[in-house]
C-alpha cells in the first residue's frame, strides 16, 4: 500500500506509474478515492479516468514507460473536508490483453495548509 498526500482545497497532481507501456488511446484507467471499502464507486470522494465514459482528469506523460498524471481539484477536495484520509486505488484495463490489473492502492492522507488567508 502506498501513501500519497493531497492538500485540502488546492489542484493536487500525483504522478503515477503503471509499470508497463500504456496505449493512450485505447487501454483504461480508473482513480478511485472512497471513504469505505464499502462505498460503492458512485459515492466516490474522487472519481477520474482515462477512457472511461463520463470520466476523466487522468492525462498519460509517457505511454512506453506507463506514466501518468492524476489530477484531483480543489471542489473534490475543499477546505472543509471533514476527513483526515482517503483509500484509494488506481486500476488498468490493457486493451491488448483483456485484462484489468491493480496499478497502485493506498491511502490519500489529506492535509490543511497553513496559511488560511490569500488574495
């Protein structure tokens, strides 16, 4: 499991890598952020992908290394975001190969900022 951090009420990006080329243009991925296991992927904090009707906020950096930005925004996660952490997961569907593996899983532990006051 990994851990990543997201700064309550600002754009956050987290770079993460499939570990296998990705196809830009024809394989899928999902970046899931829920309070519980049991949340079902409609209650979702966070929802993106690549590919995915209705989805997205996920743009590959490198299709033959498998890299990729996830972005998640300030409205997704606000200041007044009432949790300290997050599980999340992000999963790859390879189109080539019909199948859909874990890419990395975790918890996104979010933080406030200092500073409370800006222009």
């Amino acid at each position: 499991m990994s851990t990543i951090t997201a700064d309550l009420g600002d754009d956050n990006v987290f770079a993460l890598d499939a570990n296998v080329a990705i196809d830009a243009e024809a394989d899928q991925i999902w970046f899931t952020a829920k309070h519980s296991f049991a949340d079902a992927d409609e209650d979702a904090v966070v929802r993106k992908g690549l590919n995915v009707v209705g989805l997205s906020g996920i743009v590959v950096t490198d299709e033959a290394t498998g890299t990729f930005d996830v972005t998640v925004t300030a409205e997704e996660v606000p200041d007044s975001l009432s949790v300290e952490a997050l599980l999340y997961d992000c999963q790859l569907h390879r189109a080539a190969t019909n199948r859909t593996h874990t890419v990395q899983e975790g918890v996104i532990r979010l933080k406030k900022n200092v500073t409370q006051t800006t222009v």
